[in-house]
C-alpha cells in the first residue's frame, strides 16, 4: 500500500489496522476512551508547531490529528454508530448552516454581526439537541443551565475562561481590573492559611480559586491565560537549559549542582534568555 492524497487512502489504512485477523494488535483493542488521551496530545502537538512557527511539523502535527479523527470514526463505524462520511456531512452542514452570510442571504456584513449571527444559530441548534435528546429519552443533558454549553472536556484553563466568559455577557462580571487583583490577594491569604492548617483538601480548594481569579485577570487585561503560561513555559525551558549548558562547561552536573549554584546561573540567565 502506497501514500496518497486521497482521504480515502487513510480510511483504508485505518480500516487494516483495525482488521481483526490481519490487523495490527494495539490498533485493534483500542477504544474511545483509550485513545482519547491521544486525540488531545495531537491538538496540543498541532499547537506547539504553530507556535515554532514551523510549517513541516505543522503539516505532520495535522495529520495526526486527522488520523485521531479517522481512528475515532472507524471505531463508530464498526459499533454501526456513524462513519466518517457522516462526520464530514456533518460539519460541512453545520459550516455552511453557520454561514448563510457567505452560503445564503443574510445582512451579517461585519465581525461582530457575523459573531452575533453565529451564537444564534449555535442556539437554535443546542435546542434542537435537547429535542433530539429528549426524544431519545436521554436523561444525561450536559447542556442543561446557561454555563452547560461550556465544555467540561476542555483544558481546565480553558474552562474557566470560557465560563467567565459566559458568565460576564448576562452581566456577572467584575467592571475592571483593579477589583480582580484586591480579590487575588484575598484568595492568597486565603490559601496561605490553609497551608498553615496543613489540610490538603482545603489547600487544593484555595488553590483552585487564586488560579480561577488570575484567569480572570488575564481575561480583563487581554492575555490569555493559556498562551501566557505557555510564554512562560518556553521561558523557563530555556532558563533552565543555560543552567544546565552552563554546568557542562564548567564540568559539572544537574545533580551535583546545589540549589544555591543552580539559582546563581538562574539570575544569570535571566538576562540572556
């Protein structure tokens, strides 16, 4: 079997693998839930390449989602749930249903009137799910409420921008920043007795809500917390890497390094990378 353009190609390499005599044996035992972790490691991947700004790896990031896509559509098809013909169908229903600017007539002739257009459409159809639910008898509504149609599967940063988010079109909202920032230092004293009480549970908890009011204040200052973390990530990668660069030329190691050492070449790097 050779490399192809075609999509039909991949569909067919999928459909091999999963063959129960012939195929490969990890394909084959494999189910919604085991390669899930998969399908968001992929998106990440797709996101990192992006931001290198490297357009090979983009290319390849990409087709492995895209086979993310397909493994998780040839599991269906065999449970005789949907195809990947019908994942396509779709979205291409939904796009051009989303669309109807660009597909049909519609005065949606700026951003925000094309913004506005679409969560309207998006809520037609969330009701015209929970008919579709409620016909089928379905208890399990995880749309129910005006926060249900945030998806509890997204990264949890995410998740609470996308809920204050939310939250702040009816109004719940802080007016500025200024207010969010008098509130971090609240959740810091906060957490800092919960410490002292030495209670994990109660730590998590205040945890938990210093970093719901620091998303908050990414949110009113226009940095997003998840790309601003991620800034922060690479700036450490590459603190970190001239700590360890450092120590090699100097023919030490990582693990013979003291922390006072390590934190001398720390305050170094810091302005060199």
């Amino acid at each position: 079997m050779e490399a192809s353009t075609d999509i039909n190609r991949l569909l067919e390499i999928m459909a091999a693998l999963r063959q129960p005599e012939t195929g490969c044996p990890w394909d084959i035992v494999q189910t919604f839930e085991t390669i899930k972790p998969y399908t968001i490691e992929e998106a990440y991947e797709v996101a990192d390449a992006i931001e290198r700004k490297d357009p090979d790896d983009l290319c390849e990031e990409l087709g492995d989602l895209l086979l993310q896509v397909v493994f998780h559509a040839r599991i269906a098809e065999e449970a005789g749930l949907f195809s990947f013909g019908d994942v396509v169908a779709a979205i291409t229903r939904k796009m051009i249903r989303r669309h109807p600017h660009v597909f049909a007539r519609s005065d949606a002739d700026t951003p925000d009137a094309v913004k506005a257009q679409w969560d309207r459409i998006k809520q037609q159809e969330k009701a015209e799910r929970l008919a579709r639910r409620a016909a089928r008898g379905s208890a399990d509504d995880p749309d129910t409420g005006y926060l249900g149609s945030v998806q509890r599967s997204f990264p949890a940063l995410t998740e609470a921008l996308k809920l204050q988010e939310r939250a702040a079109k009816v109004g719940f909202d802080w007016s500025d920043a200024a207010p969010i920032l008098d509130k971090i230092e609240e959740e810091i004293g906060e957490l800092r007795e919960a410490l002292a009480e030495n209670t994990p549970e109660k730590v998590k908890d205040e945890l938990g809500d210093l970093i719901f009011a620091l998303v908050n204040i990414g949110r009113h200052v226009g940095a997003e917390p998840e790309q601003a973390l991620r800034g922060t990530n690479t700036k450490f990668r590459n603190r970190f890497s001239y700590i360890e660069t450092s120590l090699q030329a100097s023919g030490e190691t990582l693990q013979g390094a003291s922390l006072e050492r390590m934190e001398e070449l720390w305050q170094a790097a810091k302005g060199k990378v």
